[in-house]
C-alpha cells in the first residue's frame, strides 16, 4: 500500500501498489502520484501545450521523413480496405455510411456485377502507381445516387459526353454510318 503524494488526490489512501506507475528514479520504483492523478497532471499538461506537441511531432516527422514514409506504404499495404472505404466516404457516394459500409457496399456492387464494368462488361486494365485501378463509382450528378461500377474508360466517356443520351445517341449514328 501507498499513498499518494498529491494533496487533492480523489482516490482513497493508502492505495494498492497496481495504482502507481513505475519509475526508476524514485526509491520505491513508483511514482509519487497514483495513476489518476498523473493521468489528470498530462491531460491539463497537454491542454495547455497543444501548439509546443503540435510542434515537436512536426519536427519528428521531418526529421524522420524516411521512416515515415516507409511506415505510410506499409501501412497502405496492409489497409486496401480501409483506404478504399475512406476514399468512397470522403467523395461523398453513401453520405450516411460510414467508412466500413461504404467500402462494403462498393465490395456487394463489385460481386453483383461479377468485378467487371456495367457498361462494357470488362474487367479494369488501367493502373495506378502500378496497380490496378478499382473500378470507378459511377453517379448522376444532379442528384448524386449511385448507378453502377464503371471501368476508366467508360467512365470517361459519359463524361466527355455530359452523360447527354442525345450526344450518345448521335455517336451511334456516327458510327452506323460509317460502320463497313
């Protein structure tokens, strides 16, 4: 049993030993001030501190910009999901889903239409920092529900065509006219 030194302390002295943190320096091996205590002493300490913290883990990251990095990519490996999911939320496809539906609904389309683009029925080729894209949410823009899963191309080419049936209407017939 301990007490703590702190006169304000909340908790009931003497306290069980498992209340104090460690620390080498001092006597006993445990710090002065019980857990609750310290944990109010860092909360206060942090509050007014936040800009010198701000500032310190900044000054970490530049000097660390290599492990950083190496620890983004990793990272990135190891969450295609989450930052899938996070993707489709921040484009604001599915407003109220969270990160995790988002990216399970994206995942429920992809089965329904058998991974390939609803247009074209083919799977996506075109890549990204050497991977290949995910197939690209397709939504009307004036009311922004979700349609379907378009490759890149396709994607494109509702939008070169401002997604007007007239102008698609009048390719067909560009193309049937001059068709061999």
């Amino acid at each position: 049993m301990k007490y703590c030194s702190n006169p304000n302390c909340e908790q009931q002295n003497p306290q069980s030993l498992t209340n104090f943190y460690k620390k080498c320096e001092a006597g006993d091996g445990l710090s002065s001030n019980c857990k609750s205590c310290g944990k109010r002493t860092r909360d206060r300490w942090r509050k007014n501190n936040s800009e010198k913290i701000r500032e310190g883990k900044e000054n970490w990251r530049l000097n660390n910009l290599d492990r950083v990095k190496k620890n983004n990519l990793r990272w990135r490996r190891e969450n295609p999901e989450r930052i899938r999911g996070q993707r489709l939320k921040l484009k604001g496809y599915w407003p109220e889903f969270t990160w995790e539906q988002c990216s399970e609904e994206f995942n429920r389309m992809l089965v329904k239409q058998n991974g390939v683009c609803e247009i074209c029925s083919q799977p996506e080729v075109s890549t990204f920092r050497g991977k290949i894209r995910d197939l690209a949410v397709d939504h009307n823009h004036k009311t922004s529900k979700v349609r379907g899963l378009l490759c890149q191309k396709c994607n494109h080419a509702l939008g070169l065509l401002k997604e007007n049936k007239k102008s698609f209407q009048k390719a067909i017939e560009y193309l049937e006219f001059y068709e061999e």
